[in-house]
C-alpha cells in the first residue's frame, strides 16, 4: 500500500491560473492594438499587385472607384490618409518569371498625360475668331461703299461725256453707255470715216479732243475696238473686215493720243470684226449701226480718287 500513488487534489493547479490570466491579458492587448489599427487598401493592392509581378503573376485589375480604408473594429469607411489618392491604373510589366527586388510605382504609369484645353486658351481663340469675322465684316462693307463712290464717279463722268458731246450725241454720231462699272463710248462710221477707209474725218478731231479732255480728268485703262458689219471687204489696202476695223481702232487710238495726259500704257487696241455686234445684221440701218469703234473706260478700287480711298478705310476702321 506504500507503493501507491498519492491522491491528487481537486481542482487546477496553481500554475495555471497564473497562465490563464497571462493568455486574457495579452489577448486583451492585441485586440486593443488591433481596434486603433487601419487597413490602407491602397498601398496593400500595390503591394500585392507588386508581389505577384515579381513572382511571375501578371494580372490587371481595374479600380472603379477611390479604395477606402476600412476599421476591422468599427466597420466603417473613411479615408486611410487626408491626401487625395487618385488611382487611375496600377501596373507593373516584366518580361522575367522572376524579380528580385520589388518595384513600387506608386501608381505613376510612363504614358504621358494628353494636356487639356483651358478655358482660357478657349476664351482666346473664340475672341480671335469674333475680331476675325468683324473684320471680314468690315472689309465687305469696306468694300461695297468703294464700290458705291466709283459708281457715282463713272455716272458723273458719263454725265460729263454726254455735256461735252451734246451736239455729237443728238445727231447720232456718238452714244455713250454705263455697264458693269464701264463707260462705252461708240464713234459711228457715220460722220467719222468713209465707206471702207480707215480714215478720220479731219472735223471729227476736234470731237476726239472733246473724248480725250474728259477721259484724261480719270484715271483706268481705256480700250479702243474696231468693229464692222457682216458683209465681206476686200480692197487693195484691206484684204478682210479684220483689217478694216483693227487700222479704224488705230486711227481713233492717234487722234486720242495727241492729248499727251493719256498715257500710252492705258490703251489697248483690238479689231474685232463682226464678232460683236450690238444689233443683227438683218438690215442696212442695223449694219450701219454695227460699224463702230467703240473707246471703253475701265476702272479698278485700286484706280480710285481720294474720296473713294478715304471711304474704303473709313469703313475698315
């Protein structure tokens, strides 16, 4: 009965109740710690995303939105750092099964940036576009009201034409005509040459000075044609009507010249046959009607006096 094993006594030993008490506390502890700590979700899924790189895991993943941190304790979300964090792709290439060292991008990807357009720059270039139209604007009506003046100057000088030719006019002998910013003065062959000559009469001279003052007064070029009837000539000295009317513009052209203020350069001399008539050829009143020389003034905006020039940049500025 010696041998036999003492009784134990009832309950825990004493050891363990110290031991107990150490494991509550420090479980205590760790979940006080665990209550003040924050998960930042951000730099952990760069981490992670970091990691699977190095180890030969490529995957990406799309954030649709900010990642928050989050309180284990509390359950609720708030930002883990007062910075803004904008996340817009987190990437890592690598062209190795496996990496050494970790690489952090912090979210930074090389792909440049497109710049934006500011609302300034934008401001500016619809301001430059308004002042550009306004000054399309303004040169039409620039140039309408340059127009407008040389369109009273040609009616005054038609005027001019018809006071000096009076007599001419009424007989029949000269007509003049404003059209499309022209002056046409038509010489009939009746009283100015003789059937078939490219002669002047000597009286008309004086006529042809009248022409010549008035047209001397304005600057443009001035364009002396010849022109016939349709019925065929063949002379000594004109072998066709092409002839005849180009040597009758030459004539008028020297009686025009003795007036030494019209520069030669102005002219221009053309026959034209019986390309152009002014009425059909049906009758001998028409025919007569169609042989003519005809002096045609042109001006330009840029001929114009300073009345006109001084409109034109009235109405640019």
């Amino acid at each position: 009965m010696a041998d036999e094993c003492p009784k134990c006594e009832e309950g825990l030993p004493p050891w363990m109740a110290t031991f107990a008490d150490l494991m509550a506390l420090l479980m205590c502890f760790f979940v006080l710690l665990l209550s003040f700590a924050t998960i930042d979700a951000v730099r952990f899924k760069k981490m992670a995303e970091s990691m699977k790189d190095a180890f030969g895991v490529q995957r990406e993943i799309p954030a649709p939105e900010i990642v928050k941190g989050v309180s284990v304790i509390k359950q609720e979300w708030s930002p883990s750092v007062a910075e803004q964090a904008v996340i817009t792709e987190i990437r890592q290439e690598t062209i190795e099964v496996e990496k050494e060292n970790v690489e952090m991008q912090d979210g930074k990807t090389d792909e440049p940036e497109e710049p934006q357009p500011k609302i300034q720059e934008l401001e500016e270039m619809i301001e430059e576009m308004r002042l550009e139209e306004q000054r399309e604007l303004a040169e039409q009506a620039a140039i309408e009201a340059a127009e407008a003046v040389l369109q009273r100057q040609l009616e005054e000088q038609v005027q001019e034409l018809q006071e000096s030719l009076e007599a001419e006019v009424e007989k029949g002998l000269v007509s003049m005509e404003l059209k499309e910013g022209q002056i046409i003065i038509r010489i009939q062959e009746k009283g100015s040459f003789g059937s078939g000559s490219a002669r002047l009469d000597p009286a008309f001279h004086e006529v042809m000075d009248r022409i010549s003052n008035v047209l001397a007064s304005k600057p443009g070029g001035i364009m002396v044609a010849g022109h016939t009837d349709n019925i065929p000539i063949s002379t000594g000295r004109f072998r066709s009507n092409w002839e005849l009317s180009a040597a009758r513009a030459v004539t008028v052209l020297h009686s025009l010249l003795r007036n030494k203020d019209i520069a030669e350069d102005r002219v221009l001399v053309k026959g034209l046959s019986d390309t152009q008539p002014v009425v059909s050829n049906d009758s001998p009143q028409n025919r007569a009607k169609n042989r003519r020389v005809e002096l045609i003034l042109t001006r330009r905006l840029d001929e114009g006096t300073d009345d006109l020039d001084e409109a034109y940049f009235e109405k640019v500025e």
